[in-house]
C-alpha cells in the first residue's frame, strides 16, 4: 500500500473555502504585521514535517488523535485528523476550523492542536491506512524536500 502525503494535494482539498491570502495583518495590539516568512519556507515545511511524524508516531500503540495542519488561511485552517483506535491502524480525514492560519505559528503547532474543537471533515477526504506507512510517508516528504534544497 502507498500513501501519498502532499501538501500540494491538500491545498486542492481545500480550494473551494480558503480565503485570499495577505501579506500582512493586524496584531492583537492594533499594528501591522509582516507575513512574509523569517526563515526559509524549506526549513519550515521541513519542521512542520518533523511535528507531523512525531504525532502520528506519538499514536503507535496507544491510539488517539493527532491533528495536523496543512492550509493556513486568514480566516481558517485546513488539518488532517488522525484517529487511531489501537495504535496500528488510522483514519485520516481532511477538514477544517475556524482557527486562523495568523495565530499560530506552522514550525510550532503543537498547542494550537491540542485545542481544536471545531474540526469540520471535508466530504470524500477521509483514508485507512497504517500508521507505520503513514510515518514512512511522511519522513520520505521530509527527505525529499530537504534533498531539494541542497
């Protein structure tokens, strides 16, 4: 079995809601804010990718929940929820909330994760597959980006 973790693939899910990107927002203080990124985009997809495996890894044996996010608009956010009963098996579903991609930081999601409480699965975006493939999948994204860049 392949399983195929694109971010590229994503964003396609998510094409009929996000809203139009800026290139700078409104702090909670009132100013304006660059959005433009501090750190090359290579490094931070490379460490959002290294957060991705590390949950998904985190639910072997065990089981659990893992949400990971992939669109990162004003107004919302696109993740992928990864639910395992047991810690071998997985779903994964694509969906959103109305968590703003502004207020967190992708290279550090962690938190913003553990308080999602309004996921909304988008329709036909759901696999099964194994968590071991999907780790395996997720570190090869990770090699091959990394491998880019050099």
């Amino acid at each position: 079995m392949e399983i195929a973790v694109s971010m590229t693939g994503a964003s396609r899910l998510s094409a009929r809601r996000k809203p139009p990107r800026r290139s700078t927002a409104t702090s909670h203080h009132g100013g304006r804010i660059s959005l433009m990124p501090r750190a090359p985009t290579t490094i931070r997809a490379t460490r959002l990718l290294e957060q991705w495996r590390s949950q998904v890894d985190g639910l072997r044996g065990a089981g659990g929940t893992a949400y990971l996010p992939y669109e990162f608009s004003d107004e919302c956010t696109g993740w992928l929820r990864v639910s395992s009963a047991e810690g071998h098996n997985a779903e994964v579903q694509a969906g959103w909330t109305m968590v703003s991609g502004w207020s967190f930081t992708p290279s550090d999601y962690l938190e913003t994760a553990q308080q999602i409480a309004d996921f909304e699965p988008e329709a036909n975006a759901r696999i099964e597959c194994f968590l071991d493939d999907l780790s395996q999948r997720i570190t090869t994204n990770a090699e091959t980006l990394t491998a880019s860049r050099q």
